[in-house]
C-alpha cells in the first residue's frame, strides 16, 4: 500500500478518535440545573464552547445627581422601607431627591428607598426569632447587635471575630455580613491587613510603622479582602483573604501602592450563583513615584507615614464568594471630572434597588483625597448610578458575528426568555440541542426566527412563531447561541407560565 495512502488511513482514524472523544466529553459534561431560574454571564459557566465572542463588562450611567449633601462620612446603606424597620438617616420617593429622617418613624408610604449613613452593616436574617430580625455588625469594634425594629438594639456578642483578627485598624472599614442563601450560613466579608515586605531604600519611610504594627522595620500593610463563615452569626472564624491587589496592580519601587477599601460584597438576588464585589480601590500619594507635592496632606505624627490617595469602584463577580472574577480592571465607576463632587474620592452605598427594568444603585462622592479632612466631610455627596437588569456584565460577539454552546443543562418552564440588546442592526438566533450537540427537530438555527430590534429584559425565543418548550422541560439539552453586528447578551432563563 502506497505511503500516501497509509497515511490519510491513519490520519482519518485521528479524526475519528479525537471526534469520538469530543461527543465523549460532551456527553460526559456535568449537567447543570437551572430550572426557571435566571443565568447571568460573570465567567465561562455557560460558555462550553465559543467563537469570536467573550465576556465585556457594561458600565452604569452615572446620573451625577446630588442626591444628598453633607456629613454623610463613606459608609452608608441603602434599605427597602417596610413597617417593621424605623431605622432611616434619609428617605426619598423618587430615588433622586433625598431628605434628612431620625427619630424612629416609620418611613411614609410613598418613599421607595431608606438610607443608613453608619460604619455598622445592617442585615435582616431569615433564620433569627421576630425580636431578633434585624442584625448589626460592626467589624470595627468587633460587635453584633439585634433588634426587631432597627431602634432598639440589644448586643449578643462583643467578640464576633478573634481578638488577632483586630491588629491595629485590622477592621477599620464598612464591613459586611449577611446570610447566603445559597450555602445556608452567614458570611462576613472583613478589611485584612495583610503584610509585606519593602526594599531596603524604602525601610526609612516605613521603619517606626513597621516595627510598632506589622514585626519588622522592612515590613507594610495594604488593605485586602478578606472572607469567613458561620454557623452562628455571633461567632465568626479569623477570615482568610480572597482577594488582594497582585503584580498586575500598581507597584512602583518594590511597594504595593493600591488598597482594596471597604468589602462591598452583594449576594445578587435576580440570579442563580452570582456574587459582585464593588470594589473600592485606593491607590496611594506617595512622593517616591508622583511629582507631587505631600506637604499640604496629614501625616502620622506616630508612624511618619501618610493615609492619603484617590479611590474609584472596581467590579469584580463570583460563583462562590471565594474566586473573584477582575475582569479588564478598568473603574466601574469612574472619578468625576477635576473640582467636582467625586473628583478625586468615592465609597459605594451597600445596597441595590430594582426598579422596573434597571437597577439603582448609589455612591458617595469627595471632591478632596483621603485624608479626614473635616471641611472635605461637610461636601460629601450621595449620588446614583442607573443600569439594566443583570447589566453588569453580557457576552458580546465580534461585529460579523460569533456564536457558543452551552454546557448541558435541565430546565424547568416552557419558554426561553433573554435579556438582549440588539439596538437597530443587532440579530440573533438560538438552538436547542440535545446532550450530544443534535439540534432537536423543530429547534435548528434555521428554524429559529431572528432575534432584532431588541431591547428587552424577558425577549421570548420562538422557532417559526413557536415558543412553546414544554416538551423539552426536565430533558438534558444545550443551548447554542449565535449574536451578530453587536448584539449583547446579558442574561437567559426558562420561564414557567
């Protein structure tokens, strides 16, 4: 037998074999259960296998409204009103025009959204008794409070978190705590301090800090997030640290110059497994490596080091609260322009508001760098940010066009439901297939009527005017999605009737 002829034999039983064990491995791909439950794009859960497409991360529209103005300090909480909890620093009932509240009153019926300007996380908690509905933590000083009605608090603990945990300002930071419906535990997202070693020309800068605080003269700290779980909301273990500014952050003469400020973490309520972080990052003025003059800012009379830089929100999302997605770690929300309110400082509100289709989220801007200035304090503003339903992040294709497959997945519903941005030139096309990659009669590509001049959070899919998927509920099935001429994709579910 001629060579040639040997070889396109053994060729074409490569082909056969690497084939044989892709449909292996998709036939062998973990099913995932979805139900009826929403998906949102955060990573590459549902992007099995993908063409010119990827994950982009959509900015909010910042409305650069001066919501409220003055002695806000940075922390602060936004809260749905109800009749129970009476405990409001502010109210508004449009979400624009905001308005001093105290006393203990109830809020009134028409106000949609209730503001907590303090340095304690407030959280209501599933699992605790009616007199104990309301729960405080307050990281700083290592407590956790309860209360029926968010007046009248009773303390249950005065050492939630180990006393090792509290190092110097270990804690001094809007820290959060909640409980994850999905693990059925509490969680506390708590500032670590965690240490690092400088060169030996930097040593004369951070010697005396060093060696008070952090164990040696060569050693600094910078702000990091750390993550532990319980049980007990009362009893917390000594966090670990999930997420720190790494090689890729900013570092100039062997020293780390960024922070990651105040854990915001959010369980996101309007999706199966999703978890955003806003976080604030806070890069240093130091005068080794900006032409800055530092003489105007404060400086630890103890320490001889400085507390001073800018800050702007970073997104960041996760399966599990543990492995934080950074994305292009571009701001989220950006700086504002120089001399306005949140020119050069801003903390992110916890919270967030869903309204018809967007979601409402709130900031507070400085129009000076982080010093403690008092005057700075006085002109502190509470501003909001505006975007869609699930708009944090969507897959997007190149503008010709590009298309992925889901892994298997198992749904409940009889109707597939987008949330899908075509604008005028956008279109897009959905198949269903079953667990080995063929397309279910009747749910081809071709069949599928194109998607277009979209802009809708529930689009319902339809292969020749047929929505109806009844028949597929509870099989295992892939989802292959085709996007062109920019398109953006943010979310899909199952529906039930």
């Amino acid at each position: 037998m001629p060579f040639q002829s040997i070889a396109r034999i053994i060729f074409s039983c490569i082909l056969a074999a690497v084939f044989m064990s892709c449909l292996s491995t998709a036939a062998s791909a973990e099913t995932i259960d979805i139900g009826d439950r929403n998906q949102i794009f955060i990573d590459g859960r549902y992007l099995e296998s993908l063409k010119n497409v990827r994950i982009e991360v959509c900015r909010p529209i910042k409305t650069n409204e001066k919501c409220l103005v003055g002695n806000l300090g940075g922390y602060s909480s936004i809260v749905e009103p109800n009749e129970k909890f009476l405990w409001y620093n502010a109210l508004t009932k449009d979400g624009m025009n905001w308005r001093r509240w105290g006393g203990g009153k109830p809020a009134e019926t028409d106000d949609v959204l209730g503001a907590i300007f303090s340095g304690g996380c407030v959280f209501e908690d599933p699992k605790a008794p009616p007199s104990e509905r309301y729960k405080l933590f307050d990281g700083l000083h290592n407590t956790m409070q309860a209360s029926s009605d968010g007046i009248h608090w009773k303390m249950l603990s005065k050492t939630v978190f180990p006393s090792q945990a509290r190092y110097p300002h270990g804690m001094d930071s809007h820290n959060i705590c909640f409980y994850d419906k999905r693990i059925d535990k509490y969680v506390a997202y708590v500032r670590v301090n965690k240490v690092y070693e400088c060169p030996p020309e930097r040593v004369p800068y951070y010697k005396t800090i060093g060696k008070q605080r952090y164990g040696g003269e060569n050693k600094y700290a910078r702000r990091t997030i750390g993550r532990a779980v319980s049980d007990d909301p009362t009893k917390f273990p000594m966090p670990e640290v999930v997420l720190e500014p790494d090689d890729k952050d900013p570092i100039f003469g062997g020293v780390k110059v960024m922070d990651f400020y105040c854990p915001q973490v959010v369980q996101y309520p309007y999706a199966q497994d999703a978890y955003f972080l806003f976080n604030c990052r806070y890069r240093s003025y130091e005068d080794w490596y900006l032409t800055i003059d530092m003489s105007k800012y404060p400086k630890s009379p103890t320490h001889h080091t400085y507390n001073c830089g800018v800050e702007d929100i970073e997104l960041d999302a996760s399966r599990d609260g543990v492995k934080w997605q950074r994305y292009d770690r571009n701001p989220w929300i950006a700086s504002g322009k120089p001399g306005s309110f949140d020119s050069l400082n801003m903390y992110m509100t916890r919270g967030m508001h869903l309204i018809g289709d967007e979601i409402w989220m709130y900031y507070i801007g400085f129009d000076d760098p982080h010093t403690g200035n008092k005057e700075a304090v006085k002109r502190a503003t509470l501003s909001r940010v505006v975007l869609r339903k699930d708009g944090f992040t969507c897959v997007e294709a190149d503008y010709a066009g590009g298309e992925f497959t889901t892994p298997p997945l198992k749904f409940e519903g009889k109707t597939l439901q987008l949330n899908i941005e075509t604008s005028a030139m956008g279109l897009a096309r959905v198949e269903i297939q079953d667990e080995s990659g063929k397309p279910f009669p009747g749910f081809t590509m071709d069949d599928c009527d194109r998607i277009h001049t979209a802009n809708s959070t529930s689009w319902t899919v339809t292969w020749r005017k047929n929505s109806d998927l009844s028949k597929l509920a509870g099989k295992t099935v892939r989802l292959r999605f085709e996007l062109q001429f920019g398109t953006k994709l943010y979310a899909f579910r199952f529906a039930k009737p």
